[in-house]
C-alpha cells in the first residue's frame, strides 16, 4: 500500500511569536526542518501547506500552495488532499511545524485505527489537535458542501466526515506560539539531550 503524502501546515502568520514561525530555531534547527526530518521517517511523499513559499526558507520548493479563498490548516488540507489524490494516494497525514515533539508512533497508530473513517486524529487528554490527522482523500469530495456553509473548522470537518480519536500523552502535542514556549522548548531540548 502506498505511503501517505506528510503534509506540513506552516502557513501560518505565527504572529504571537512575532511572525516567521517556521524559520524559528529549535535546537539548532528550525521548526520546519525539525517537522521536516520527522516527516521523511513516516513517508517518502513530503510537502510543506505554506501561503508564500519564502515562509519555509529553503524548504520553498516543495511547497503547496494554500488555497487563498480558504483560511486557517484547512486551506492547507484542502490543498494536500487534492496533492495527495494526484499522486494516487489514499491518505494525507497532516502536522503542524510548531509542535517539536510529536510522538514517533503518530502515523502509525493513527494508521491502524482509522480503518473506513475520514479521519483519525490525535488526542491528549480528551482534547483533540486535528492539525494532527490522518485523513482519507475522499474527505476533498466534502470540501465544496462544507466550505459553502461558511465553516471553516477542522475538527467540524472531521466531524462531518466521520473519525475516530487516538490518544496520546499530552507532552506529546505542545505547541509553540509565544516567544516564551519556544524558550521552554529549548530548555526541554537541552534537557532531553543531557539525559
């Protein structure tokens, strides 16, 4: 079976870390090469969802372009699913360059729990994080309708589509928005490398 198409969703205006979230260092990498070198482990189809390619650095060039009548990670999953039924491929699994450390079983377990659903997305503690999906290419076949309505949620996608939670420790889903995250980030970094 073919391997999903990994989606990166950094369009994002980052604006409460004040602006080119992905380019942000962490670690001694930026958050779009850290997404990145996780992403190629899961798949050899990998592309960066990004309103400007010049909002990935060097990374631009596999760039998909969000849809601009579309607004929020949902432009970006409209444009991986239509990337990924291109491509002949069944699923998308979407992540979002601002939570480093994501578990190394995401796609995995998401992989075998959403058997005939639209999706299955990753929990922690009862909450959802939808940026953090796997999603059935068919799911495209609902955009139109849904769009239409003036909704503009993922998780209401979901919802319409049919999906199953996957649960998670929450340490495994923090994500960085503010300037002070990312220094705790870095702190857990450092730690984790000490150990």
């Amino acid at each position: 079976m073919m391997m999903p198409l990994v989606v990166i969703l950094a369009g994002g205006e980052g604006s409460r870390m004040g602006g080119g979230k992905p380019l942000r260092m962490l670690g001694g990498e930026t958050l779009i090469a850290r997404a990145r070198r996780r992403a190629e482990g899961w798949s050899d189809g990998v592309r960066i969802a990004l309103r400007d390619p010049a909002q990935a650095g060097p990374f631009g060039a596999d760039a998909l372009l969000d849809d601009p009548d579309v607004w929020g990670p949902l432009a970006g999953l409209k444009s991986a699913l239509a990337a990924a039924r291109s491509e002949s491929r069944a699923r998308v699994l979407t992540l979002p360059c601002d939570m480093p450390f994501l578990p190394a079983d995401l796609l995995e377990r998401l992989s075998g729990t959403i058997g005939d659903k639209g999706a299955a997305l990753a929990s922690s503690d009862g909450q959802l994080h939808p940026v953090c999906g796997l999603w059935s290419v068919r799911v495209l076949d609902l955009m139109p309708a849904y769009l239409g309505g003036g909704r503009r949620s993922l998780k209401g996608l979901a919802e319409q589509a049919g999906f199953v939670a996957v649960e998670w420790p929450e340490a495994s889903f923090i994500n960085l928005n503010t300037p002070e995250e990312l220094a705790s980030a870095e702190r857990r970094v450092a730690s984790e490398i000490e150990h």
